[in-house]
C-alpha cells in the first residue's frame, strides 16, 4: 500500500520503504503521513541522505490566495 492510499487509516506497523535516489513527490508531508499511521511501531527502510532530502522539501502551494487578497 502507498502512503497516499493509507491516509485516515492506522496500522499496528508500518514500514516505510525509501526509493535510492530523491524524487518530487517524496517531501516532509509524506513522511510526517507515513509516521502518523503507526499506533504501535514505525520502521525506515532506505538512506539517510534521502530521509534528509525529503524532510527538507516542502510543497509549493499555488492557490491564487495572495494575488487575490493584493
């Protein structure tokens, strides 16, 4: 199962699977959701210089608000 496919559930385990190399998708939101399904456990499978990356992204948001509130 995905991340994106597990929100609003929990699970007793999870673990998360890292890809090799960094990708746009993998971001802080991803794996904040991924750590949150967890009730009992949490296990991280990959490359901490990947985790890094993906902590340090964070999702550009383009919803027109500030244009317009100007």
């Amino acid at each position: 199962m995905t991340v994106h496919q597990s929100q609003g559930s929990e699970f007793d385990d999870v673990l998360l699977v890292l890809p090799e190399v960094v990708t746009p998708v993998l971001d802080r939101p991803l794996i904040y959701t991924a750590v949150t399904r967890a009730k009992s456990r949490f296990v991280l499978c990959g490359e901490a210089s990947v985790l890094e990356a993906a902590l340090l992204t964070l999702p550009r948001r383009e919803s027109g608000l500030v244009a317009k509130l100007a």
